[in-house]
C-alpha cells in the first residue's frame, strides 16, 4: 500500500514537472489564461480518486467493522488486547470490559482496548 502511494505521488511530481516546463501556448490571447488550473485539474482529481479509493476507504471499513466488533462482545469471548493481552470476557458494561487473564485475577480495561476477537 504505502509502495503505491509513493508510486503515485512521484508520477504526479514528474507530470507536474513536465507540465510546469512546457513551453507557453502560442496566441497569447485572453481566452488561454486558466488553461493550466484545468490542466492540472486533470491530474489532481484523479490522484484524489486513487488515494480515496486506497486509503480513506479501507479505513473507514475496518474502523466501521472494529466498532460492530466492540458493540458485539459478549460474556464468554475470549479476546486480545492492544496490549497483546489474553482473557476472557467476564462482564460487559457501556465503555468498560472486565476481561479474565488468569485464576482469580480479573481487570477492566477500556472497550477501545480490546484488538480482536480471538474465539467468536
């Protein structure tokens, strides 16, 4: 992923270099003003397009499916903290989880703590 958008953000220096090197248009008449700005529109939207599509979107979706993750975890589950933590969910509460990790030894951490599910 960060291979491509380094791909693409060199190919977008290079085309802008090109543009800004062309030689004037001839005719030097008013109506060829703000012909670049549309120029460059032609390769900006594009390169917007792509980095929505590769980087914005994914994002959204993986934080969309970790907050339906959160909002689904039950007693019983056993789960991973994003400390690298294993337990078992033992009580579920509004933005707290209390979590299992060993033989009477119970903590509560922070619903946003929690990684993955481990068992579903």
């Amino acid at each position: 992923m960060k291979k491509i958008m380094l791909i693409l953000t060199i190919l977008f220096i290079k085309l802008n270099t090109l543009l800004a090197m062309a030689p004037p248009a001839k005719g030097g008449g008013s109506s060829q003003q703000g012909g670049g700005f549309s120029s460059m529109l032609l390769f900006i939207l594009p390169l917007f397009a792509i980095w929505y599509f590769l980087l914005i979107r994914p994002q959204q979706k993986k934080e969309k499916e970790k907050k339906s993750m959160l909002n689904e975890l039950k007693k019983g589950e056993q789960i991973m903290t994003i400390g690298g933590i294993i337990g078992t969910v033992i009580q579920v509460k509004d933005s707290r989880v209390t979590v299992k990790i060993a033989d009477k030894t119970n903590i509560e951490i922070s619903k946003s703590a929690v990684a993955n599910k481990i068992s579903q």
